[in-house]
C-alpha cells in the first residue's frame, strides 16, 4: 500500500531525514503505484529535503519530484485544463482531482 509506506516514511523522516533519502535513492517509488493523493503526501517531505545543506538530500528531493513530475504532470496539466472548461452541473470527482493538483 503505496500510501502506508509514505506515511510511514514520514513518520521516521520527521526524526532522520537521512531515512527518506535512502529510502528515496533506493527507488521504491518508481515501483509503487502512486496516485496524485499520495503524491500530495509527499510534497511536505520533499520541501523540506530541497531547503537542506545537504546536498544528498537536496539531489534525492529532486529526484523525485521529477519522478512525480513525469508522472503527474499530465493530469495535473489536464485537470487545470478541464476545470477552466467546465460545462453545466458539478463534478464532485473534478473538483476534488483540482483541489489535489493545486
């Protein structure tokens, strides 16, 4: 369970962040099945890498915001797109798919 992991992955970087940066480099999101809320939880973790010292944390951040970006960035393109041209009625699952992107 791909949102298991990054909460738990959370959990442990909030006391060393070197943690999420081996599991980062170790590459289990590009075999994970991610969806755009789990990237969403990630994005706190991954802001707080880029504004280190370190420079491993800083390059496992970008890494895996381009991962994320290669992955999302058509839905979230999409979405925006979408959300601009909405016709008559609500779409609870748009809205909700927009709130995420933002």
């Amino acid at each position: 369970d791909s949102k298991r992991m990054i909460r738990q992955l959370l959990q442990l970087s909030e006391s060393d962040p070197a943690i999420a940066v081996d599991v980062l480099r170790a590459g289990p999101l590009q075999s994970t099945s991610l969806d755009l809320e789990s990237a969403l939880l990630l994005l706190p973790l991954l802001q707080s890498l880029l504004g280190s010292q370190f420079d491993e944390y800083v390059l496992a951040a970008i890494d895996a915001l381009n991962l994320l970006l290669r992955s999302f960035g058509g839905v979230i393109s999409s979405t925006y797109h979408s959300a601009k041209h909405e016709g008559v009625g609500v779409d609870l699952a748009l809205e909700s798919r927009y709130e995420r992107c933002k």
